[in-house]
C-alpha cells in the first residue's frame, strides 16, 4: 500500500539529513508504529506519506514515495485526500467547524461529493466510531477522547486507504486513549484500513501495532517486529526495560507475557524496607475547602495538608477537580469556603512578587506563561522579574536541555522544551512550592527522565515540595511518595504511593502488575528485591 | 527536477491590467462631480455609478482570484479578512473609530501589497455582511480598503526598527485621512440636497465645486477621520512590534516559495 524506496530528506534550511536512505513496504491493512525521541524526524515521516513533505514544506527528497501505486513527486497533496487521510496530535487545531455532524461532512464539500452520498456517509462514520449520540454537539463541549474520535472521523470519512495519525493519544488520559486505540484496532481489522501511527507512549499501543519504524535520529531508521525492535532499542516500555533488566531471553509486549516469565523472581524476591521520611513543615494547607462553578460543585470539603520536602500526586478521572483545585491553591480562583493556604499565606492573598516566591505553577498548556519573542528573551525577562543575575535563568535552562537555541520562538519549542523553559523560569525564582499540572504531556521516555531527576533534586535537596495533577501512573510511580485521589470534587484516598496505585488495578503501573501481588512498582524495586 | 512550493498571493500579468482598468473606472467614479455637466448627467452618473462599480469590481475579484491562490495564501486571507471583518465593528463604527486599519496595514506590510489589496477588498466586504451595512457605498468603501492595502504593501520593503516604525505611523495617518477624503467623495454629491452653501453645483466650475468640497471635507472629517487617524497610529505603534514579528513568523513557517527538489539519489 505504501512503498519507500531508498528515501532520503533534508530541508532546505538546514543541513542535516532528516531521513537517509530508508526502504520499507506496507501492506494493506497493516498497522505500523513509528517510535523515535522528539525532533527526530517522526513527524517528517508521517507527512511524507501524503507528499505535504516537500510540497507545502520545500526539501530535498531522493528516491521515490508511492501511496496506492501514486507517486507523491508526481501530485499535489490534495490529489492524494481521497488516499490518505492525516490526524494531527491536538485535535481542537485541525477543526474547521462547530459542530460534530459539520465536521465530518466538511472534507466531503472540499472534494465535490454528491449531497446524498455525504448524508450516507457520515451516518456511516457516525456509527462505526460510535459517535451518533454526540452528533449535534459543538466540538468545543466534548472530552479529549471524543474530539480525538472526532478528528479521526473526518478523516475517515472521505474512504481512504491509509490512515496517519501523529500522537493521537499524547494528549488524553489513559481511559480516553484506550477508547481511540480499540476503535484503531478495530479499523485495521474490520476495513483492512492501513495506519501508520507515531507515539511516545509505547506502554499504550505497544500491543497493537504489527511492525515498528524505529527511526535513530542520525537518518537511519530500521523496520521490524516489535519484539525485534524492543530487544535493543532506547526507547522502549517499562515491562521491556524490567525484562532486560532481569536479563530475560526474551522481551514479552503484554503483561500476560512477562508474568509468564517471572514467576520465580516473584517467588524468590525479598521484600524492601519501607522508607519512612521525616515530615518537614507543613507547606501546603486546606482546611474544608469548597469550590463551585455557577451550578456544578467543583470541589467539597478538601481538607489536606502538604509537608515541605514531599512530592505528591494528584490523581482521578478528567473533571473530578484536579485542577480545580489546583488553581484555586495559587489564588486563581475564589474559593466558595473553607480555607487554603500556602507557607501561612492565604492563597488568594498571593499576588506578584510574592507569589513568585511563594508557589511556581505551570498550567497544562505551558506557552500561557511564555508571551516573549525568543527564549533569550524569556529568560532575560526572568532575570529582571527575580532580581537574579543576568543569564542565570538561561544557565539552569541548558542544564535542562542542552541543544536548546536561544534565538528560537517559544511556540517553536518541542513540548518537552517548551515544559523545560517555563520549568526553568518559575524555579529560578526558588518558590517554596511547585505546582504542575499534567506535565508530561507530549514528553518522551527521555525528557520524563529529565524531569523526574529535575524534580526530586528541587524537592529533595532544597527541601521543597511539589504537587502534581497527572493521568501517569508510570511517572508517579518513579516520582512521588504519596497520592491524593479525587473523585466528583472530594479526597476518596490519601495515602503512600505504594498503597494507593497497588490498590486498583486500573492505576497500577505495568511493572506492578506483573510483580502482583508483591509489593513493587518500579524496575528499580525490582532489581533491589532481586539483589538483597 | 526543481520546482518551488506556492508563493505568496502576487498579481499576474493579467491580473494587472484588470487592476488598472478597474482603477480607472473607480477614479471616474469617484471624481464625476467635478466633471458632471447638469444636473440631468449628474444624477445619471450616480445611478450608473452605483451599478457599474460593483460589476467591475466583482469582474476584477473574479479575475483576481482565478489562478495562483493556493491552499496556504486561502488560510491567511481567510483568517486575516475575518479578523478585519471582526476588528472593525468593535469601536461601534461612531466618529471613524474602526479598529481594522492597524492589522490591515502590518498584513500588507508584511505579506505585499498584492496581497493586501485582496485582503482589504475582502475583509471590507466580509464586514460589511457581517454588519449589515451593505448599500451603494460599499463598492467604494471596498474599493479604498483595497487601494489602502496596495499602498501599505508597496514600499521601503527593507526598513526595519524604528525606520520602519515611522514609516508606518506615516503610512496609517495617510491611509486613514485618505479613506475619509474618499468616503467623503462619493458621499458629497448626495449628503447635503442642493441649496446649501457646500452643495454639489452640478455643472459648476470645478474650482468652486473643489473649495465646497473641500470645505466640506475638513468641516465634516474634524469628526470622522482625525480619531480614525489617531487611533490606526496608536495601534500601529503599540501592536506594530509585536503583531509584525508574529506575522513574519507565520510567513517564515509557512514555507512560501521555498526550492523542492526531487532526485534519484542524494549528492
């Protein structure tokens, strides 16, 4: 269905080979997964399959594309719509229209396609991505999920043969992602349709992609089985690196698999030593805090204390109040009653410079606190705003991600740069408390790493502490010593991470999955119980 | 083979001409009254006017928009006029304050004057739908936009810094003042009746109809086109910076007329 024969890409403005040489084959209704760190070519690859790379991008392309037996060198992107169909990562920026039934019909309009065979159509898709309740809704009310399923539909729904889709699930809690990976599934199944999918979270599509593009960031890239690929690669989910750990023959995809193989270390592993931490003062404070939004009780009754020096997770479904709450702790919102506050100050007290000083926050989306013209340019700001020396900001931002360039605009920022710099900005401003939500978004394995280093030294070392809203069980796994779960606005659990997240299976990270019912979250548990 | 992705909206060739064609009959449109023998022609003038103008114009857009628009030129028009169109019923219209003016001359600074003439013709004719304020002087108000347009684009294309901020301050008080004296022309000949002292004097000398509407013009425009000009010069001052860095941006990232190449094999 889709043939690269000896590809090579360079760009025009610059001199760096993006992809070199590269021959693959996919056959119909195949599903490939392309995996590779930020910035190496993942998205280039995606847009070459319906010729956008070169022909809306300019570059150099060697060798030859086909796509249905249609070369891409020869026709316009727009020749190949009916072909290929591309979803992008944020869904809400590839909408042209308010509502779901317009969406849908709006790619057909652009082809001329008869007013009947539209009305078909999209009931067609409607019902194939079970979308026919949400029909009339605006796009704008629905979840992340279903905007994704959306935005898959309207692609879908001119007939094509090849479905591309870049990080469809980067941006959605683990529910939603599930949603739109079986509806994937079921395509490649029923259809025969071929997807070729990029993603960072391997934990979550690893088991249904056919074959793997792994491409190295030099130019080369290699294509094979999952297993194949998974045996050496960097990149890998967190079952690969406990069997490499363990030094498994093989790497098992599924925990089923890995169990399997493991029986003996759950047998034989000794249990760690809780480590119980000295509680520092407390930093955070809320005492029956409650929140409401006209109607809707956003947050009942919250009563919790943070200490200095813990990181702690803020976890539960989207809308149960999460950021809410969240906002309303660094004096966003006004809280209905109760009361909060932060190092003794009152959240709603907090304004300009002690603010900065007290609580760093970074929202979900990080560019809604960079409004500067180049990073240089934030960082400078950040300097006069905290009375540092000159250039300190920036020296702690290249620590972070060495290979940024300060010329660059903020907006032009891979996601994990964009996290780093607006990291960078509010911790050097050293506020007592750090607040995130939802930072790892978008993040590869490696910028996750950074950032788990990054934050265990600022709460560690400085004795700060730090909260964060996230959907990640991974990342709360290797980071935070205790877990605050919501639901419908309330504190259903509050407790050790080791109790909360082993509780419930659908929190439980994959490494605790396969050790269960044993005590252990990460690799690292894993390779201590091993050892001692 | 070498080839190039699309350019920028340019004019073509023929699309020239039109523009001169259309400009010409536009000038005569706009300056009858000082030409117009009696009152019998005159009036015949502005009826014809009122209906030759639009015709041409839409002969002109038709002509205009025939080839060459691709997909990425569509996406800024599109967005950039709807701004415009959204942009200027903000200040309620009353006493000239229209806030379109600023965008309008930064996106033609930045992407050619081509560019801006079609983008003020439509971002005039899109509010005008938008406003309702549809009627025989809209040919003429998306006439000016686009000539506004024109001009903005058209010179000093390599000033930047302070020069360039001069320069535009320039170009927005010229544009501003010079849309009221256009509006103001179309308008003249039919706002007063006959028997007032800055009346139109059908067939009268064209000195004296020139001094009454002059007269006319700075009696009327005190109120109009002086806040038009001090409000495009303060936006364009204020948001010049910011809003020319963000559309240069988004030309850079849009990748207009950059080489694509396609070989056997890399050299």
């Amino acid at each position: 269905m889709i043939n690269f024969s000896r590809v090579s890409l360079v760009y025009p403005t610059s001199t760096k080979t993006i992809l070199e040489d590269l021959s693959f084959e996919i056959a119909e209704g195949e599903m490939v997964l392309v995996i590779g760190s930020t910035g190496t070519g993942k998205s280039s690859l995606l847009r070459l399959i319906n010729g956008l790379v070169p022909h809306h991008t300019g570059g150099i392309l060697a060798g030859d594309i086909t796509v249905g037996g249609v070369s891409t060198q020869l026709v316009r992107p727009g020749e190949l719509a009916h072909l290929v169909g591309i979803v992008g990562q944020n869904p809400a920026q590839g909408f042209v229209t308010d509502i779901v039934e317009e969406e849908l019909a709006f790619g057909m309009e652009a082809l001329n396609i008869a007013p009947d065979v539209m009305r078909k159509r999209v009931e067609e898709i409607l019902d194939l991505l079970a979308l026919a309740h949400l029909r009339n809704r605006a796009i704008s009310t629905l979840s992340g999920g279903e905007q994704q399923r959306v935005a898959i539909g309207s692609a879908l729904v001119m007939n094509p043969k090849v479905l591309v889709l870049d990080e469809p699930t980067s941006a959605l809690d683990p529910i939603a992602a599930e949603e739109v990976l079986s509806i994937l599934h079921r395509l490649v199944h029923d259809l025969s349709l071929t997807v070729v999918i990029a993603e960072h979270r391997l934990e979550r599509v690893i088991g249904f992609a056919d074959r793997i593009i792994h491409i190295a960031g030099d130019g080369s890239a290699e294509i094979n089985l999952p297993e194949e690929i998974l045996k050496r690669s960097e990149i890998a989910p967190p079952i690969v690196h406990l069997a490499r750990a363990l030094g498994l023959s093989d790497v098992g995809l599924s925990v089923r698999e890995v169990r399997r193989m493991t029986e003996e270390i759950r047998a034989s592993g000794k249990d760690i030593p809780r480590e119980v931490g000295q509680l520092g003062e407390i930093a955070i404070r809320t005492n029956k805090l409650s929140l409401t939004y006209g109607e809707k009780k956003a947050l009942n009754e919250v009563s919790t204390q943070i200490h200095s020096g813990e990181i702690v997770a803020l976890m539960g479904r989207n809308g149960a109040g999460k950021s809410s709450l969240l906002t309303t702790l660094v004096g966003i919102n006004k809280l209905s009653s109760g009361s909060s506050e932060i190092n003794g100050i009152k959240s709603v007290d907090l304004k300009g410079q002690v603010r900065r000083e007290t609580v760093g926050f970074i929202p979900q989306e990080p560019s809604d606190l960079l409004y500067g013209q180049s990073v240089q340019g934030e960082c400078q700001q950040a300097d006069r705003d905290n009375q540092s020396a000159p250039g300190s900001t920036f020296a702690l931002l290249k620590r972070i991600v060495p290979s940024i360039n300060p010329e660059t605009h903020p907006r032009d920022l891979s996601e994990g740069q964009r996290l780093a710099l607006a990291l960078a900005i509010v911790i050097s401003a050293q506020p007592k408390v750090l607040i995130l939500d939802e930072p790892t978004r978008g993040l590869d394995y490696q910028s996750k790493a950074l950032l788990i280093s990054l934050l265990k030294n600022f709460a560690k070392e400085l004795n700060r502490s730090v909260l964060i809203a996230t959907h990640d069980v991974e990342l709360v796994a290797e980071l935070c010593d205790r877990v605050i779960f919501l639901a419908e606005g309330e504190v259903v659990a509050d407790g050790p991470t080791l109790d909360i997240l082993l509780s419930s299976p659908a929190f439980a990270p994959q490494v605790a999955k396969v050790m269960s019912p044993r005590p252990w979250l990460t690799v690292s548990d894993v390779m201590r119980a091993v050892a001692e | 083979m070498k080839t190039f992705t699309s350019d920028i909206y340019k004019f073509s060739r023929s699309s020239k001409i039109a523009l001169a064609l259309t400009s010409v009959f536009a000038a005569a449109g706009f300056t009858w009254p000082f030409f117009a023998s009696d009152m019998e022609s005159a009036r015949f003038a502005q009826y014809f006017f009122w209906v030759a103008m639009p015709l041409a114009f839409a002969l002109l857009l038709t002509q205009l928009s025939d080839r060459s628009l691709d997909a990425k030129s569509v996406a800024l028009l599109g967005m950039l006029a709807a701004l415009l169109a959204a942009l200027r019923p903000l200040g309620a219209g009353a006493i000239g304050i229209e806030p379109m003016w600023f965008l309008l001359i930064l996106a033609a600074r930045v992407f050619g004057s081509a560019f801006g003439f079609l983008l003020g013709a439509l971002g005039m004719l899109a509010s005008a739908l938008f406003t309702g304020g549809v009627g025989p002087w809209l040919t003429y108000q998306i006439f000016a936009a686009g000539v506004i347009g024109l001009l903005a684009g058209a010179f000093a294309k390599d000033l930047r810094g302070w020069r360039e901020q001069i320069y535009l301050l320039l170009i927005a008080i010229v544009c501003a003042l010079g849309y009221g004296l256009l509006m103001n022309l179309q308008f003249w000949p039919w706002a007063l009746g006959t028997n007032t002292q800055l009346s139109f004097i059908p067939g009268g000398d064209i000195q004296i109809n020139l001094r009454r509407f002059i007269s006319f013009h700075f009696l009327s425009s005190m109120a109009w086109d002086i806040p038009r000009a001090i409000l495009t010069s303060v936006l364009v001052v204020t948001t010049g910076p910011a809003v020319l860095a963000a559309l240069r941006r988004t030309k850079k990232r849009a990748a207009f007329l950059t080489p694509i190449e396609f070989s056997e094999r890399l050299s």
